[in-house]
C-alpha cells in the first residue's frame, strides 16, 4: 500500500511529463535548441506550470497570459531559441492534458499573436492620407469662394476707375494745349536745340513725372550750305532757286529762309551739267525702257516722289549710271486743298540713325567712319512750279477736271547745270526721357514717342503740334496718379532730336539700349505728326493692333468726314517708330488728322518734308479740338493691356 502510493506521485509526474511533450512536440518548431530535449529542464518548467495553474484557477484569472516570456528571452540570450508558449490556466479539474484532447483548438486559439506593428503603421499612414485629402479638398473649396467674390471687387474697382476716367478727361482743354503749342514756336529760332530741350523737361517735371533726363548724342548732320542751291538752263542761262524763283539779288533779298532748307541731307555735293532724262518715278521697269532709247551715263533723272521709297528708286538710279537727280512733286499728286506749288521741300536720305556710327551707338569712344555722304548721286529737291518750267508745259493742265501729269517729251532735250552746297558737321542731339513707373509690371514698357525741332534742320511747326499732345496727355495722366492710379507697365515717354535728318535720335537711343527695349518693350504709340488735316482721324497700326484701331477710329472719327478704312501697314508709319518696327519688331500704332484727298494720292508723298508755319497748323485747327481729341484719343481707359498666351496678343486702349 505505502508502495502504491509512493507511485502516484511519480506516475502523476508521468502523466505531466507526457502531456508536456505531446504538446511540445506538436509545437516544436524545426530549429529548436537542443536543451529543449532535456528532461529535468521539462520537468521543471511542468511543475512551475502546475503551481501556476493551481495558483489561477481562482476567477479573475481565466484570462492570464504570460507577457513576460519575450523578455525573459531578451534578458536570458542562451536560452533565446526556448520558445515557451503563452499557459492559460486550466478550467477543467481533469488537468490541461484532458482539455487538450477536448479542445483540438487549443492550441491554434493560445498561440503567440504576430506583432501588431504592421497594422499601426498601416493604420497611420492611412490617417495622414485622409488628413492631406481633407485639406486638398478644403483648400480648392476656399479658392473657390475667394475666386468667386472676386467679379463684385472688379466690377467695383471698374466703376471708381471709370468715374476717375471721366473726371480727367475733363481737364483735357483745348485752350491749354494751344497755350502750350504757341510758347513752344516761340523757341524754335535758337542755334541749337538745347533750349527746346530744357523747355521741355522742365514743363515735364513742373507736371510730376518722373526721372526726366537728357541723352545726348554726337552724330553727323547734313546741313544746308551758306547760301541755296541753284539751276541754270542751259538753253536761256537763266538762274533759279529750287522754288523757281530767279537768282537776281532781289529775289535773293526777299526770299524766306525755305530756301536753305530746300536740300537733301547726305546726298553727294558739287557741280553737275548734264542732260534732263525723265524718268517719271522710277520704277525698274521705267529705267529699262529709257537705258534701250537713250545713254544714261551721268545724266541728270528728272524723278517725281511718290508711290515707292525714295532711297529704292535713287538705287536704281545710281546703278544705271545717273550723276545727278531734280526731284520734285508732280502737281496732280499734290493735296488739293494746299497750294504748294511754288513751295519747297527737304528729304533725308539716311536710312536711320548716326551715319558714321552704322548699327551701334554714338557714344563717347565709339569707330567713326568716314560717310559724309551716304549716295554718289547729286540730288536736289525742286518745287512744282521750277519743273513745270523746265518741261515748258503750258499754264493749264487740266481738262475737264481731269489733270494732266508733267512729262518731258522723249525727243526734247533740255540741259542744265545744276549747283549743289551742303556741309557736313558734327552735333549734340538731344533726346528728353521721361518714365511714369507700372504697378504690376514695372520692367515692361509702353513708350509714346513725340518729337521737338532741330535748330540745324527745317523750322517747320508739326513738331510744336507733337509736343504740345504729348505733354497735354502727360498732364492728365499725372492728375490720375496723383489721385492713387497708376499704370499696370511703365509708360515711357520719349521727344526725339534729329528727326528730320533720318530719325537720329530715337536710332541712337535704340541702339543704345537695344538689349533690354527688345526684352521688355511692349508698343509703341506715335506721335509723330499728328495734324495733317482736319477732315479724318487716320490711323495706321501694326497687324496685331488692328482690331483696336478699327474699334476706336469708329468712336473718335471726326463728324466732317467718314472715317477711313484702318491702314494695317506698318511699312508706312513715318517718323521714329521706324526703328522699333523694322529693328525690334515692336508692335505699332499712329494716330493723326489727315485729308481724305491726301490719303487718295500716292504713297511716300510723305517722305517729302514742307515746312509747316504756325499759321498754317491754326489753320487747319483754329480751336484746337483736333489737338484735344487726339489727346483724348490718347488718354482712353487705363492704356495698353497686353496678355501673353504663348505669343503677344494685344488689348487696348491706352
């Protein structure tokens, strides 16, 4: 009996230790360290589990697990391959041996879980996912709102800005921009244009604009002789003035200062006797007929102006051989409602800019070449009235109301000597730049050109009528700026010296900050002559200003006249725009009164240039509302708005 008993214990341990293997083994991974196969360690660990099941089995604990069997592996680093699985404490008094044959999932139920790490961090990133789409969401929709507010402000804005529109368009008065033409034909008889220059920067600043200053440059000038040209016929030996009148002493007395000016500036100087050819206005296939008739070799061409450019048809010439050139105006072409017959006129055979300095600026050190005259051809203009009498055409030449052309007969021959004094001298011509600085784009410019009278050239008065617009529109935009505006770019406005003798001036000025006008430069608007009528407002512009123009001409046309058709060829624009068309491909518009029968006669009459009195610009505007309309014309809306979508396109007005 005592034996029996002795062996319970032992056969319980047994028990214990088998149940502990069969489980052990069924978990045992491949891999385990050996010291899992030692009995007394087995052993052991039973008997502590058996404690700890007994110790558990009180209720509260049924749902024990041991959590510190992982850091028993980290603290102990020998035994770190024994794997002991979390114990739950038996419920069944049968022993944890029975429950595992009772529950066959025990052991998959009470395994160790895997890490958790996996699903937090999912479940972060996901968290932040969801916070940035919120945030994506909750910005578009605040975007919205502010974007959709925002017509109610513009439109607002627009309102102030037209009241502000109108009020200033109100102080544009014709009464002060006759004041300011008259004090400024006042000044033209000085001996250099230094006078004029300071006038105008000083009323320029006097107004607020801003960083008015002078650039100067030292260029040649083709200036008239001391004493005017002359012709003799070689058949009477009667001496004439280019208007026609003789050479006595008399009409020498009484003639007006035109006669100097009736020249052409860097044309070939000396004394020529040859035959008269006329070649009408020289075009290639007028000279082809007359070189197969007649031998052209240092003749003197009788050339009419007009319908191509001067410089072209004097190339033709000089290549067929021609020494010498009379060019006049035939009257037919001439504007019926001015008599100038008998007057006189000057032309400019320089293509642009400084002579001696071709391409880049006259500034200090600049190469100066030798070029005192620009054509081996002597020329010399004429009025209608001297080439009426070297043709000997009779008084009345219309019929019918129909004109009758000049022409010299093919078979008649007439000779003359013809004398031509010019010097060559060099000069300061002055350029007067002011800038009214933009709000949102200040390094994009808008520049308005005018121009003011070179004391060496012909004294006619457009130049006072270029001016006075020009300041009248400084004026009324600097009553705007004063009140809070300003423009989006820069405006620049620019009165350009040496125009007369081929756009000096605003040639060197070009040239000199060539780089950064065809970087920033965004139009320019000419104001080169803007009273020569006072039938039409005629405006001539760039293809992309085309539309613009055409809108406009239809509000501000004149009442006396219909309006013409918008001239889009920016070939034609006179003046010192010609430089930033053809050299920076800046685009270009011009507005000006003109006759309607002027526009119908040919092209390039205009390179013609007739001095203009005072007295003659007042009559063509006795009240100066042409001169305020142009200058409102001007002044319309907030200026030029330009939108850039890939290539310029061009919103106006200015």
């Amino acid at each position: 009996m005592g034996e029996n008993e002795a062996s319970l214990p032992n056969t319980s341990l047994q028990g214990k230790k088998m149940a502990y293997q069969k489980v052990n083994a069924d978990q045992r991974a491949p891999g385990h360290s050996q010291y899992l196969d030692n009995d007394d360690l087995q052993a052991t660990a039973l008997d502590l589990e058996w404690d700890m099941e007994k110790e558990l089995e009180e209720p509260g604990f049924d749902q024990f697990q041991l959590d510190s069997a992982e850091n028993q592996n980290l603290e102990n680093p020998e035994t770190a391959d024994l794997n002991l699985d979390s114990i739950q404490p038996a419920t069944s008094p049968k022993g944890r041996f029975q429950r595992l044959q009772e529950e066959s999932d025990y052991v998959t139920r009470y395994t160790r879980s895997a890490p958790k790490s996996n699903p937090c961090n999912f479940c972060r990133l996901l968290k932040i996912l969801c916070t940035a789409i919120i945030l994506f969401i909750f910005g578009i929709l605040i975007g919205y709102y502010a974007l959709k507010k925002c017509p109610s402000n513009a439109t607002s804005s627009a309102t102030l800005d037209l009241q502000l529109y109108q009020e200033i368009l109100q102080t544009i008065q014709a009464e002060d921009i006759k004041k300011s033409f008259r004090n400024l034909v006042q000044l033209y008889k000085s001996e250099d244009d230094t006078e004029i220059s300071k006038k105008i920067k000083t009323h320029w600043t006097s107004l607020g604009l801003e960083e008015v200053q002078f650039v100067n440059y030292s260029v040649l000038l083709h200036l008239a002789g001391p004493s005017a040209s002359s012709l003799i016929l070689g058949s009477s030996g009667q001496c004439f003035r280019p208007n026609g009148q003789p050479c006595s002493e008399e009409a020498r007395t009484h003639s007006s200062q035109d006669l100097l000016y009736s020249y052409a500036a860097y044309s070939a100087k000396g004394t020529l006797e040859a035959e008269v050819i006329d070649v009408g206005y020289g075009n290639a296939d007028d000279l082809k007929r007359i070189q197969k008739m007649k031998n052209t070799t240092n003749q003197i061409a009788l050339l009419k102006l007009g319908k191509l450019p001067l410089l072209y048809k004097l190339s033709l010439l000089e290549k067929a051989g021609f020494g010498g050139v009379l060019l006049y105006i035939d009257p037919c072409d001439l504007p019926k409602t001015a008599n100038l017959s008998h007057d006189t006129f000057m032309v400019s055979l320089n293509p642009g800019g400084d002579p001696s300095t071709p391409g880049y600026p006259s500034v200090d050190g600049s190469f100066r070449q030798n070029r005192s005259n620009l054509t081996s051809l002597l020329v010399q203009p004429i009025s209608a009235f001297l080439a009426e009498k070297l043709i000997s055409s009779p008084n009345s030449r219309t019929k019918n109301g129909v004109c009758s052309p000049l022409e010299l007969p093919d078979n008649d021959e007439r000779t003359v000597n013809m004398q031509v004094q010019t010097v060559t001298k060099f000069k300061t011509v002055t350029n007067v730049v002011g800038y009214l600085k933009g709000l949102t784009s200040p390094d994009r410019y808008i520049i308005v050109g005018s121009h003011h009278h070179t004391a060496y050239g012909p004294y006619g008065q457009e130049w006072a009528s270029s001016t006075a617009v020009i300041t009248a529109f400084i004026r009324a935009l600097m009553l705007r700026v004063k009140k809070g505006w300003r423009p989006d770019r820069t405006i620049v406005f620019c009165s350009w010296g040496g125009t007369a003798f081929g756009n000096i001036g605003s040639y060197e000025w070009g040239e000199d900050f060539k780089k950064v006008l065809q970087r920033n430069v965004v139009a320019y608007v000419s104001l080169h002559s803007p009273i020569r009528g006072n039938s039409s407002l005629h405006s001539i512009a760039s293809p992309s200003l085309r539309q613009l123009v055409i809108e406009k001409n239809h509000f501000n046309c004149s009442r006396r006249a219909k309006c013409q058709e918008t001239n889009v060829s920016s070939v034609q624009i006179q003046g010192d725009a010609d430089y930033f068309i053809n050299h920076l491909g800046v685009p270009t518009v011009q507005f000006a009164f003109e006759d309607i029968k002027a526009l119908e006669g040919p092209s390039f009459l205009s390179e013609a240039l007739f001095p203009k009195l005072a007295t003659k610009i007042e009559e063509m505007d006795p009240f100066f509302n042409l001169h305020e309309t142009i200058t409102k014309f001007l002044g319309d809306k907030e200026g030029i708005d330009i939108e850039e979508r890939g290539e310029r396109t061009w919103k106006t007005p200015l």
